[in-house]
C-alpha cells in the first residue's frame, strides 16, 4: 500500500505553530514512506474563509519549503485540491446518503432552533442540540415541504443505539456511544456548502488518503467520521491524532504565550531550516538526543512510531537558540546575503546599500556572527554603526550601585584612554584596547562590566551591543568621542541641576 497522506487547513487565520506542525509530519511521513502529499484548502466555511489566510498558507509552505505532490491543474502546474471547487461531488454524494436512508432534509426554521435550545436550557433537560423533529416526518407532510422549496439544512442520521469506535495509531481505540454524539449533525448548510465533516470524509476517501495525521482536537468528531464512512460503505483510513502543543506553563500554546503565527517568525528573521527543525521535534524524536536534522534527515527518519503521546511543549527560548546554531552555521557571505533585506527593511541602510555601507556590513559580520539569535535583531544590534544616535538618558549611563559623578568620571577617564589608544593612528586592536580597560577598572575598584557600561550607552546607544572594543574600532575615532563628549556633557549638565 502507497502511503497517501493530506494537510488539509480551513484557511481562516494565519498559519500558526500547530498547523505547521501537522503540515511537516505529514509532509515527512509522504517522504519518509515514498509516498505522496496532498494539499486540500477546506474553504467551505465560506463566511470565515479569506483569501489573505490562502495567500498565507502558500506563503508559508513555500518559505519551509514543503511542498506536495498532487493536484488538479492550474495553468500548466497542479494546484491544491479546493473544497469550494468540488461542491458537485458533494452533492452527488449527498442525495446518495438521503436515498439509501443515512441523511435527511430539515426544514426547521433557525426561530425554531433558537426556541428549542433556550426551552432546554431553561428546563435544564438532559436531552441537547436539535431533537430530530424532521427525521420523523410523515411522508406526507415531507412531500409538501419538499414541494414548498423552503430552505433546508441535511442532516446525518445519528443511530440511537450502540457505540462507534475506532482505532488510533497513538491513542489505541476511541469509543463513543452513539446518543453521546451531537444529534443529526448538519452534512449540508441551507447555502448549499457541506460542512467540514461531510466535505472532509468524501475527499479522503476520493483521494485515496491513507493516513490521517492532524490534531488531537478532532479526536471527538472521529466517531461521526466512522459513521460516515459506514455509511457510504468504505473502509476509514489510519488515524493518528498528534500531541497537542504546548506552552512552558502546560496550557495549550496561544497568543498568551506569544507569537504563533509563523508568519511572525519569518519576520523577526528566524531562519526557515531552524523553524522546520525545530517544530519537528514538537511531539515527535528520532532518539531522546540527536537535536538537529536537516531537511534530508527528516525526509528519511521520521516515522510514526516515534511520535509521542505526550504533548509537544514550545519553548521560545529553545528556539532562539536553535536559530542561534543556524546562524552560526552560515558562511559570512551567507550572513551578509541574509541579514541586507532587514537593515533595509528597518531604515538602516539605503536599498541597494552604498559602498560606504557595504564595508561597514562587511567589517561587522565578525562581530555579530556568534550573538546573532535572530535577523531581525541586527538593526537593533548595529545602527549605531550607520546613522547617529540619539544621546542616551542619564539613567542608561549609569551603572548600578554608582551615580553620575561616578558615570562621569569613568567617561572622562575613557575617553583619554581611547585618545591615547589612537594618539599614534588607529593602531590598537580590540583586545589591546580590553587589556587596558581592565587594568583600568582595577585601579578604580569597579568591575570591568560597570565601567564598560556608560561607555557602551554613550557610544552605541544600547544595552546589548556587538562587542563594544570591535565596535569602537569599527565606528573610528571621531564618531566614538564626540558620542561619549556627547554623553559628558549630558551628566555634567545634570549633576548641575542636582546641585
Ligand atoms: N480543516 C480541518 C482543520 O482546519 C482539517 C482537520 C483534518 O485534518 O481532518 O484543521
Ligand atoms: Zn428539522
């Protein structure tokens, strides 16, 4: 048996963490086996749908790089299957249901529904949901409806009695009684769309899908899919509900937690091969160590055994330091390539970037390389190397348990050692210029990190910087005393109104 298996989203929102995370099982699976992926777009939801969650899908399959295998044509190429596309088959396979005695036509008004619903909350009655008042329609009295061409809704017939069960890879069988299952769910809405259940049934089996690899939170619509596909007399794939993911604090991932759309990942510049690799561990490992795959490992390795029963947990701090070791393993040429369209995209650099700015990029590569987490930290990290800063606030310049006069004091001293350093050009590399700060901050009886810190404020502006004698280097002589004169004279002007 060919492995044929399917990542079928309802475009309504962004591609987030889990739905990606579906996407690449199922995408690894279809590899792993030599098999195939489909994509189906199960837009039938037409109020909630968007084109914009379409675009976003694309979007971002194509930046992870999954991409599947089938489709129909569009244009030369094959697209996705569209739900929205298919609604004739649906229907065929509808008046097959209500023929063969599984569906039937409800007329019931949403007045009347609405009416039911609150008489049984009211009455606090066991019996819930729609209460099958036109599943025992007199033949009669259902001609004359059908003749009347009142709007209707179809339902499936839910049996009253037994229990419905199925098998999961993961979670071994799931049963559920028959009357715990949503009385007559709608397979056909009164605008004609089938609903997810009935839509999502026919085009697995259609396509031939041999496994299906999504969420745990469908776990509960599994036994009407059992029902379904009973009816229809055809045999139910391999089920294999995934992990949920998580946050750190054990609840499911959400906005809570941070971003999770993926979208937002590619913008704050996490590189595509760390998020892949790093989502594929969510719910799933190869051995208990081995952290890092590459898209050809994964393609060969994964395998459903090897997905875990408990939850996936997400950790954003992980997953900086994933990109961290990705970053690391790019050549600087490859850096410099990456880390271009953020400067521009942050007004850093001017698009294309001048020569001037080109050797700049250059020279800092070296200093950002191995404390780059993400691209989009660069612009943070190195515009005081491109455009002037603003003079940092007082208390950004002075260190803890110090005061002013002591933050002054240091950068008086600091710019005579940097004046001497480059008294005689611009010999001094950076570790010549550390060697004598250190010494310097043994004499003043502060720690090496206290006197750095108005010195790093003044000159880049910013608490984390590239490392500061680099970049001091980096920025010339004259920028970097005119910024700390800059900052004296700040201090001095507050130590004034102080007194
Ligand atoms: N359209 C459903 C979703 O968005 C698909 C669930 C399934 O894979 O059956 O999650
Ligand atoms: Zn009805």
């Amino acid at each position: 048996m060919s492995v044929r298996v399917r990542y079928a989203p309802s475009p309504t929102g962004l591609q987030h963490i889990g739905g990606i995370r579906t996407a690449l099982f199922n995408y690894f699976f279809a590899r792993s086996q030599g098999g195939n992926l489909i994509l189906r777009i199960e837009d039938t939801d037409q109020e909630r749908a968007t084109s914009e969650a379409v675009q976003d899908l694309y979007d971002m399959l194509d930046w992870l790089g999954i991409s599947w295998d089938e489709g129909p044509e569009k244009g030369g190429d094959f697209g996705p299957y569209i739900q929205s596309e298919r609604n004739e088959i649906y229907r065929e396979y509808t008046e097959k249901l209500i023929a063969d005695g599984y569906a039937y036509r409800c007329y019931c008004t949403p007045e009347r529904l609405t009416a039911l619903r609150t008489e049984q909350e009211r009455s606090k009655s066991k019996e819930k949901g729609y209460d099958r008042y036109c599943r025992n329609l007199e033949d009669g009295e259902r001609r004359e409806l059908e003749k009347s061409g009142k709007p209707y809704v179809i339902r499936f017939k839910v049996p009253l009695e037994g229990k419905t069960s199925f098998n999961d890879v993961l979670m071994g069988t799931i049963s559920r009684k028959n009357r715990d299952i949503n009385p007559d769910p709608v397979l056909v809405k009164s605008d004609g769309f089938p609903t997810y259940h009935l839509a999502n049934v026919i085009d697995d089996h259609l396509m031939g899908i041999t496994h299906i690899m999504r969420a745990q939170e469908w776990i509960p619509s599994g036994s009407l899919h059992i029902l379904l596909y009973e009816a229809f007399g055809w045999e139910p794939p391999f089920y294999c509900h995934l992990p949920l993911v998580m946050g750190k604090d054990g609840q499911k991932l959400s906005k809570r937690h941070g971003s999770t759309a993926v979208r937002d990942f590619k913008n704050d510049g996490y590189l595509p091969e760390a998020v892949m690799n790093y989502i594929s561990l969510l719910g799933w490992s190869y051995d208990d160590k081995t952290e890092f795959f590459t898209r050809e490992e994964l393609e060969k390795v994964f395998s459903l055994e090897k997905i875990n029963k408990a939850p996936g947990v997400f950790d954003y701090k992980k997953l900086d330091w994933f990109n961290g070791m990705y970053i690391r393993q790019k050549s600087p040429v490859e850096l410099r390539d990456l880390i271009i369209p953020f400067l521009i995209r942050d007004g850093i650099i001017a698009d294309p970037p001048t020569d001037d700015q080109e050797k700049v990029i250059g020279a800092m590569i070296p200093l950002i390389h191995e404390r780059l987490k993400k691209l989009g930290d660069v612009a943070k990290m190195t515009r005081f190397l491109f455009q002037d800063i603003e003079t940092p606030k007082p208390e950004d310049v002075i260190p803890k348990k110090a005061n002013a006069a002591k933050a002054l004091e240091i950068l008086n001293l600091s710019k005579d050692l940097f004046k001497g350093i480059w008294g005689s050009g611009d010999g001094a590399d950076g570790e010549d210029m550390e060697q004598l700060f250190r010494d310097t901050a043994e004499k003043l009886h502060v720690g090496l990190g206290a006197l750095l810190m108005p010195i790093r404020a003044a000159v880049t502006g910013s608490k984390i910087s590239p490392p500061l004698f680099e970049s001091v280097r980096l920025l010339g002589k004259k920028k970097t005393l005119e910024r700390i004169d800059r900052t004296i004279r700040l201090l001095e002007q507050k130590l004034e109104q102080e007194v």
